[in-house]
C-alpha cells in the first residue's frame, strides 16, 4: 500500500518519497486514516515503528488542507499555533520537529521547537513570528506560558508522544497545567512506547471515544532484535565490554548505564582502551549533547554511552548494537532501549551485560516481555558462581532496582531567586528489599531553593516542603512521604 493511498496530499507525499519511503509501516496504515477521520486516537506502538511519521503526516494534512491553512500565503506570513506536540525529552522533541520539517517541506506549514537547557529568548523571538505547529517539552512549556509569551488558544490538535515517559519524569502535574490553558474542544492523539494503567487512566481523562490502535503486542520487543544475555562479574564488565567491541569490530554502539556518573566513568575507561566514547546524560550541556548525538549518527563517535532518560529521541535507521551495559531500574525502559535498534526494518543486536546484583532485574524483564532470554558466558569472563548479590544501591550511591531510591530528575524547576536548582530525588524503588532503603529528598532550587522531590515508591523517603529550601518527598506516597510541589526532575525541560 503506497502513502497516497492513505489520504494524503501530493505535497506530502512527495516530500515522503524524497527521505526514500515508499510503504507505510503498520502504525502508520491504521492510525494516518484515524487521525485524518478527525476523532481521539490511543496508539500504542514499539519505538522504532514509525509513530513519529504516524502522526506527523496526518497533522500536517488536516492543518494545510482546512480554509486557515489554504489561505496561508507562506511560511512567514502570521499564524497562530494551531497544533501542540509535547514530548518528554529534548532530543526527542527536536527529533520530531525536524520530521515535521522535512514533511511538511511542500507545504506553507511552518514548526518550531523549544525546550530548556538553551537561551529562552530566540525561542520568544520565533514564537512571536508566528508558528503553526509547536513541539515542546513540558517545563520550557511552562516557562513561556508563564512569561505570557506563548498563546495556546487557537490550538486544535494535541499530542502527548511518549506519554509513558513523561509519566515516569513526573510530568503529569506539567501536562495538567498545559491542558487547562488549551480550548476544550480540540482532538487529541496519545502515543506510547507502552501501555501502562497510568497511560489507561490518563487516557480516560483525556481522550473522547477514542481509536485504539496496538501494532505489537502489550510491552513486546520487536522481533528483528536478536537479544542475549552475557552473565559477568560486575568487576569484569567493563573488560568485557571492551572485548566484544574490539572483537567483534563493532563501529556504532549505543551503551546504557543506569546512572549519570556510572555513564562518565564508563567513558573514561573506554578511551583508556583505545576506544572514541562520549557520554549524553541530564547534566551534559545541550550543546554536548547535541555534538555527542551528531557523531554518533554520522559515525565518527563509536561509543555513545547514554541514560534512559536523554537515550529518547535517539532515532538511527541503521544502529546495529544496543548494549545494556546495567540493567534498567525499570523493567519497561528494557523494551525502550533495546528498540533504539532494529528499526525502519533493520535488524540489530540487544546485548545485557547481568551480574548476580541484577538477577531480580532479569526475571522481572523475562516476565514483562514474556520470553526467556539466552544466556551466553564469554570465555575468559566466567562469573563466579559463589559470588553473592550486593544491594545496587550502595554500589552506585543512588538509584536501585529494588533497593530503594530510582532514577534521580534533574532539579531546580523555573527556579527564578535561587537558580536552576540541584538534583531531584529518586523514584522511590517498588518493594525495597535493603534495610533502610527509601527515595531521596531533592538538593536545590525549586521557586524559592526547594529541591524536587523524589516520586515515591512503595516506601518513598521523606522530605521538608519542596517550596522552602528542603527535599520533596514523594508523589502518592503508600508509607509517608512528604508530597512535592514540583514535578520531579526537569530532564526534559
């Protein structure tokens, strides 16, 4: 089936056919013509399958072909904002507004981006030119709406794209605040990786009547992805690492680790082993991220060592390896990570580096995506079978599977008198198991010197009020914790 079977203009199709695609991928088949029907859409898709073109190419439709687009004389001339795309992450949202760009190329559509991390002020500049299509993360949202210099009252079509990710970074309180400065009748398209009864419950606030679309079965890995365990000491997986690169002469490897400083210190002992690597986390500056994320797509960087949280909108058709050099605190993120590869049709290879810490970890990972995964020893790397289990967190000084506090956001909110802020407190891990184990209070700024505080597990830790200098305790807590009044980490800010 070609994509002008799907009711688009020549104008777009054209300009699909320019980036070399001529068959629409599945996501693609079902949700272009229940998007261009005009109703609420709930669609949920494996990264990797062509979501983002799923509603792109829809979006671009129905705004150039209503009377407000057909009297659009060019791409300058004045406009109000009449679709908001918001994602979590600032690598994904300026992934998804270059593919509005490039498919919107024939068109008199035009698009911006904003995020944080960067100078406000040109976006305030291109904002007040006049934008049709705005995609943005959640905070930097805030920022411009409350500065007054972002006019969301002529939106008409809303979309949350990795909407469970912006669950997990705590932005359902953000998106709650963006939805009420919205018109109420508008349609709304929700996107995600995976479906949660978070994601069920949001979208029952959120979409009317909705399509429900499911290319892949709930949580499922994508087929083409040859997956592989490889037990190892945790002392011995960096050597590892090192020698299956050099042996096997993998030139293009995408590597996660579960922490910011777990991702530097990587970093270091690659380059010691003769071997390009540069890190891309929250606390690396935009301009590093965006070198990093350029090299390693046009190969000049062999390594790129990543967080799950600045690994979204890492989107490369022909990655061959993806490396879980930890296992994520979330078993979810685990069909996140591994999709960075196999895409557009491509096969790929997802190999886990497990030590006898992350047994737990790998049985709930099995269990989610319901398959046994092979377990291969590499000669010379044999773990020692008496070796016994440590508490993750104690190793890593932070985050733990089932060991207490997860992931830590970024601090600091739209910290005015007192700066951006420090780190945000950890999710709250689920069933903590170590003694004493409990989610972190936020350091740093909030509005007036608060940190963000932690999304609360099952045991969340407690913390002072968010707004008066101490760590915010957890959201929803079940056992105590002090309810923030930030959302927790700014990443994607």
């Amino acid at each position: 089936m070609p994509f002008s079977s799907l009711g688009l203009s020549d104008a777009i199709v054209r300009a699909v056919a320019d980036t070399g695609y001529t068959t629409p991928t599945p996501i693609q088949t079902q949700a272009i013509p229940a998007v261009l029907n005009g109703g609420d859409l709930l669609a949920g898709a494996q990264t990797g399958t062509g979501k983002t073109a799923g509603f792109t190419l829809p979006l671009l439709q129905l705004l150039s072909s209503s009377p407000v687009g057909k009297a659009l004389t060019s791409t300058t001339s004045p406009r109000a904002i009449r679709a908001l795309i918001l994602t979590p992450t600032r690598e994904l949202a300026a992934q998804v507004e270059e593919s509005v760009r490039i498919y919107g190329k024939y068109t008199k559509l035009n698009s911006a981006v904003i995020f944080g991390g960067v100078g406000i002020n040109p976006q305030i500049k291109q904002l007040k030119h006049g934008v049709d299509i705005l995609v943005a993360t959640p905070g930097r949202l805030l920022d411009h709406m409350q500065q007054g210099t972002v006019d969301l009252s002529k939106v008409e079509i809303l979309i949350l794209d990795e909407a469970d990710r912006m669950l997990d970074m705590g932005f359902i309180r953000d998106i709650r605040k963006v939805l009420a400065a919205l018109p109420p009748k508008r349609q709304n398209l929700l996107f995600s990786a995976t479906f949660s009864d978070e994601i069920k419950a949001l979208a029952d606030g959120l979409l009317n009547n909705p399509a429900t679309i499911e290319v892949a079965r709930r949580n499922s890995t994508v087929e083409v992805i040859a997956q592989k365990i490889h037990p190892v000491d945790r002392d011995k997986k960096h050597p590892m690492l090192a020698h299956l690169i050099k042996t096997h002469n993998w030139t293009q490897v995408l590597v996660f680790t579960r922490t910011k400083h777990g991702a530097n210190n990587l970093v270091d002992k690659l380059e010691g082993n003769g071997i390009k690597a540069m890190a891309i986390h929250g606390n690396k500056s935009q301009s590093a991220r965006t070198r990093a994320l350029s090299e390693f797509k046009d190969g000049t960087l062999q390594v790129l060592v990543a967080t799950d949280i600045a690994a979204r909108g890492i989107d490369i058709d022909q990655l061959p390896h993806v490396v879980n050099y930890d296992l994520p605190n979330v078993p979810e993120d685990y069909v996140h990570r591994i999709g960075r590869t196999g895409r557009a049709g491509a096969t790929g290879e997802a190999v886990s580096l497990v030590c006898v810490d992350e047994h737990d970890m790998l049985k709930d990972i099995e269990k989610l995506i319901k398959q046994t995964l092979p377990r291969e020893v590499i000669p010379g790397f044999e773990p020692d079978p008496t070796a016994r289990p440590q508490p993750i967190q104690l190793r890593s000084g932070g985050p733990g599977h089932r060991n207490g506090g997860g992931r830590g956001g970024n601090g600091g909110g739209r910290g005015k008198p007192a700066g951006a802020g420090g780190n945000g407190g950890g999710n709250g891990g689920s069933k903590p198991r170590a003694p004493g184990a409990s989610a972190s209070a936020g350091n740093g700024g909030g509005r007036s010197g608060g940190g963000n505080g932690g999304n609360g597990g099952r045991s969340g830790g407690a913390g002072g009020p968010a707004r008066s200098g101490g760590g915010g305790g957890g959201n929803a807590p079940r056992n105590g914790a002090n309810p923030s009044q930030h959302r927790s980490g700014g990443r994607g800010r």
